[in-house]
C-alpha cells in the first residue's frame, strides 16, 4: 500500500492517554491526507520492533508522546568526561576528533575499506587517515566539521567499538509514497507478536540541522573522501531522535497485519482547541517529564530551531 492507502485503511483511532475522541474517524483521516500535500514539510515513517522500546511505547504512552523516540546517543553514559566531550553535540573540538581517529587508525581503514567502496584500492587506503587529519586541521566550518565528528561516531558505532557500541548520533526514518512499507521491514524484523510504525515529519527548511538526507551527507562526506551508505530505502537521518512536537502517533500492527492508530494526545488536544489546526504547524506543550527518577534516558536534547544542546543529563 502507498501512505494514502495506509490512511485510508485504518480502521481505528484511539488517544494515547485512553479519552475517548469527540471527532469522526474522517476529521482524522482528513488531516493526515492533507498533511501529504503540505509542501513545507517532509512525512516521515518509522518502524519499531525493539521489545524494550516497544513496550515502553505501548504500555507507557508518555514516555513516548512528552519525551519522544531518542537515539541511542540519549542512554550514553557519561561518566568517561573525554568521550562525553566528543559526542557533545555543542562542542567541535578538532583535537579530540583527531584523537579518535589516531586511536582507532587500523579499525577505521578497515572499515574504510569495506565501505568506501575503493574496488581494491589499496593505496588509497593507506593515505585516507592523513588525509582526513589534515583536512580536519585546515576546514573552519563548524557546520561541516560536526558531519564529519557524526560520520566517525556512526562509523565507531557500526564496527562496533566497546566505547561506541551503545552511541549514534541520529536515528533513521523513510519518506515518500512508500515509507510505510520499508518502515514494516525494519519493525518486522524482531520475534515479536506485533510492532509500531511512526507517524511524524519534519520541516524542510531544516535540513542540514534537525535532519540530514542522505545526499546532503554525502554531498559534505565526499569532500573530505568520505561516503554514507546509498540511499536505498527513501532515508533522512534525524538529529538524536524524533521531537514529540513532530510525532503524530503511531501505527500498531500485529503478525496478522491488523491494524490500529494511535493518535498523540498533544494533536488531540490541539484539534479540541481549534480544527483548523494543521499538521506541520508549530505545536507547544509543557514537557512535564522528572527526568531524573523517570524514564531510561540519561541525556536529553534540545532545538532550537537552530542546533542542538544538552538540556539535562541525569548525573
């Protein structure tokens, strides 16, 4: 199914926090059709299936309608100071990036070699760390340093260092007509009775900022010889995980592809306030969240609408 056949199919609305809905199943159907056609922003879809994860978005709504899906950067540990620094999404340290790289030189040429896609080009192997190093020392852009900091983050992550097993920066969903079905592939696959795929989206004035497409990743990596993996599945990579605010609700689906939606109660509350409220207005809310007792995050982000910053870690 495309994602207006997916609308169009659902056969039940709930509210995340259980209140029983004052609209028709239409109104509903309506806004999710016209936010498609809502050229200043993007539809995004994304399919979980993490039996931790997944439970804590069925069972305990809140946690993920006020704090959102986080990426994996938000359980980072933070008690090793240096490492801490070199994921800190407000800090651009050159030194500390070079530092990485020198440490893990032969891991990352391997890596390199495997992904970077060189067909057997081993001289290049050899000279991409001092390559990287002295284009590192020589860029001053901050914009294009923190994609090339996320890259060696998603490439320790992915080889799958002990310091960065647990670390990545940005978590990835699909956008076009098809974003539900390759959302499915990923939430099938864990040996659970039923999974969710996301319903959210993002503005497209923020690209390079909130959220990164592919072939802008590309476009920043090729310039220092680097390269992300080919855009097969439709996929925009979202700074630290998926805002709330932007997060429509969910679909939950069982082994026999029957199938539910369950709406955030923060659009529900808007639609009560005023039904002319669009998907991919601005939405506030108070985060009543006490981070510190509640809730399996040990880092918080916030936006601004400009970059990112830390606005609480649980020490």
């Amino acid at each position: 199914m495309n994602e207006r056949e997916w609308i169009e199919s659902i056969p039940k609305f709930e509210c995340s926090d259980g209140r029983q809905l004052k609209f028709t199943d239409e109104f509903i159907k309506d806004k999710l059709k016209k936010a498609l056609l809502n050229e200043d922003i993007i539809c995004l879809a994304r399919g979980e299936g993490r039996r931790k994860i997944l439970n804590d978005i069925v069972f305990h709504p809140e946690i993920l309608f006020d704090w959102g899906e986080k990426s994996v950067h938000a359980f980072l540990n933070n008690k090793n100071e240096y490492l801490r620094r070199f994921c800190d999404p407000e800090i651009i340290d050159k030194d500390v990036m070079i530092d990485y790289i020198t440490k893990y030189a032969e891991e990352l040429k391997q890596y390199y070699r495997r992904y970077i896609y060189l067909r057997g080009n081993e001289q290049d192997v050899n000279f991409f760390l001092d390559k990287l190093i002295k284009q590192i020392r020589r860029e001053d852009d901050r914009t294009e340093l923190l994609c090339v900091k996320e890259w060696l983050i998603y490439a320790l992550h992915t080889m799958g260092e002990k310091e960065f097993k647990k670390i990545t920066p940005c978590i990835s969903c699909s956008y076009g007509t098809n974003r539900f079905n390759t959302a499915q592939r990923f939430g099938r696959g864990y040996k659970n009775n039923y999974f969710v795929l996301m319903d959210c989206w993002v503005d497209k004035t923020e690209e390079g900022r909130a959220y990164k497409r592919t072939e802008y990743v590309n476009t920043v990596l090729g310039r220092y010889g680097l390269k992300w993996f080919r855009n097969t599945h439709n996929e925009i990579m979202l700074k630290y995980g998926i805002f709330p605010q932007k997060l429509v609700g969910y679909y939950l689906v069982d082994r026999n592809s029957t199938y539910k939606y369950v709406i955030n109660r923060h659009y529900v509350d808007e639609w009560e306030r005023n039904s002319k409220f669009e998907i991919g207005d601005p939405i506030y809310f108070e985060q009543i969240i006490d981070f510190k007792n509640v809730g399996p995050y040990n880092t918080i982000y916030e936006y601004d609408g400009r970059s990112f910053s830390i606005a609480a870690r649980r020490r």
